[in-house]
C-alpha cells in the first residue's frame, strides 16, 4: 500500500503516528526517513535517520536503501551519517570486547 508514490505522505503520518503514540523502535523512524528521502524532503528524512541509527538501524541497511539514494547526494550530511555509523560499529566491538 505505502509503496504507491501517492501515499508517501500517507505513509510518513502512519510512521510518525506510532513514534508519538510510544512505539520509538527504530524501524519507525527508520522507515519515516525512507518516506521523506522519497518525497524529497532531505532535512527530514536526514534527521529521521539520524534517530533510526542512534536507536540500532543497521548500517549495511543504511547503506544499500535505496529509497535512501538521494540523500547520499548531500555529501556533507551524508558524512554525518557516515561518523554515526562507524561510531555504532566501535561501540558494538567495544561492547564485545568487554
């Protein structure tokens, strides 16, 4: 159903519904990045992202979306996503580790 473009927006409301409605599982805000990435709507999809990493999306999720291919086009804030990235990955081998 959400995967029609006409209801992208549909599907971003739908997401961010259960975020406030106190479901902050990542997949949530995962998936509300990928809505706005697609209604290219960037500094929401971008910040949404940033949540869904903070809150344990995966990063070779991240990287091989492609509903998330234009934001990659901002390579200053795709950095960011990058630093997040690689900073879950030294946590997780220090978690390891310990």
């Amino acid at each position: 159903m959400f995967r029609d473009p006409a209801n992208y927006t549909i599907a971003v409301e739908h997401y961010l519904q259960k975020i406030k409605t106190g479901n902050p599982a990542f997949n949530n805000f995962y998936q509300a990045a990928c809505y706005y990435a697609l209604l290219k709507k960037q500094d929401m999809a971008f910040s949404y992202l940033k949540e869904a990493i903070k809150r344990g999306a995966k990063g070779e999720d991240v990287l091989t979306d492609t509903d998330l291919a234009i934001l990659k086009q901002d390579l200053n804030s795709w950095r960011e996503i990058d630093a997040l990235l690689k900073n879950n990955i030294w946590n997780a081998i220090r978690a390891f580790q310990n």
